[in-house]
C-alpha cells in the first residue's frame, strides 16, 4: 500500500507525469488492439485461402454455377451410357466413338458393338472400331473418347502403318480401337 500511495502524492505533485503516463497507457491500448486486429485479419485471408484451395482440390459441387474456366475442367453429362435399353446404350457408345473418330478427320471402315458375351463384363458394354486417321490426330482421339462424357475406357489398340502411307509420307494410319463404357440399366 505504500507504493500507491507513493504514486498518488507523485501524481497529485506532478499534473504533467500523470497525463503522460494516462496518454503512454492508451497508446499502449491502442497498439495491443490495432495488433490483434491485423492479426484476426491475417487469419481470416489464410483461412478464405485455404477454402478456396479446397474447393478447387474438391470440384465443383453439383448444382453450382460454373465460371468460363470451369467447363474446361470437368466435362458435362452423364458419366454413363444413356439409353433405355441395352440396344439404345449400345447406339450411343457407337455414336460417341464414331463422332470423335470423324471430329478429328478419320474414317471409320467398319464398326460392331458387342451387348453381351465373353468380354462383356456385368454393366458395360464394349464396341470395336476400325478406322484410319492422320497420325497427329491419334493422341487427340484417344484422350477425346477417354477424357469426354460418358467415361469410356480404351481396353484396346492396335496401330497399322501402311507402306504406301508411310513412304508418301502423309502419315494416315489404321487402326483397331476397342471401347467399353458403363450402363446403369434401365431407370
């Protein structure tokens, strides 16, 4: 108690040193918030940083709007073949192989969808194609068909250069792609 009341009689003495000291402890006040405040404000962008990484490491969520570069990350549609019945499923992944094939200036020689049977596996329908493309165009098919919607999967590929093509130097090739895709069955 006699250090306060040391400090009273030195105050009531001294007006100055006791507005001195009042003005040093709200500027010391003053700096102790305005430092929590940056700091709240620091976890807050780390925090708003770290959920937009985890959103772009999730996906868009379904139903959200996609922006311009959304429609490049993740393409539309259904992941699998659509079709009320195993015939219609099948017309589809033909449709789907056939229209990448011409999309990227092939030919498609022949073509035959197989419903069922030995390489058949339950639920997925596979398909054989025969055609010729240009050599550049190759890799684009393949990742078309494997990349696009409805996932399809290469389960085989056999490449054929002719000597004719390869010694004019055009680089058409012949291939045989086989393409298997999943249905769900009748809804």
């Amino acid at each position: 108690m006699n250090a306060i009341a040391t400090l009273r009689k030195t105050f009531a003495a001294s007006p100055v040193l006791a507005a001195a000291t009042y003005a040093g402890l709200v500027v010391l006040l003053l700096f102790t918030v305005a430092i929590s405040v940056a700091d709240v404000l620091g976890k807050r962008d780390e925090v708003s940083s770290q959920a937009n990484m985890l959103e772009q490491l999730e996906g868009p969520r379904p139903g959200a709007a996609r922006g311009p570069s959304g429609d490049a990350m993740m393409p539309s549609g259904s992941a699998f073949l659509e079709g009320t019945t195993v015939t219609v499923a099948g017309a589809t992944l033909l449709q789907r192989v056939d229209g990448a094939i011409t999309k990227f200036g092939g030919n498609v020689l022949s073509s035959q969808v197989e419903l069922q049977g030995t390489q058949s596996r339950a639920g997925f329908l596979s398909m054989i194609a025969s055609c010729e493309i240009d050599q550049p165009e190759l890799q684009q098919l393949l990742y078309d068909v494997e990349a696009g919607m409805p996932f399809l999967f290469v389960d085989q590929l056999v490449v054929q250069t002719s000597i004719a093509s390869s010694s004019a130097g055009n680089g058409r090739l012949r291939i045989l792609l086989a393409v298997s895709g999943q249905w769900q069955g009748a809804k």
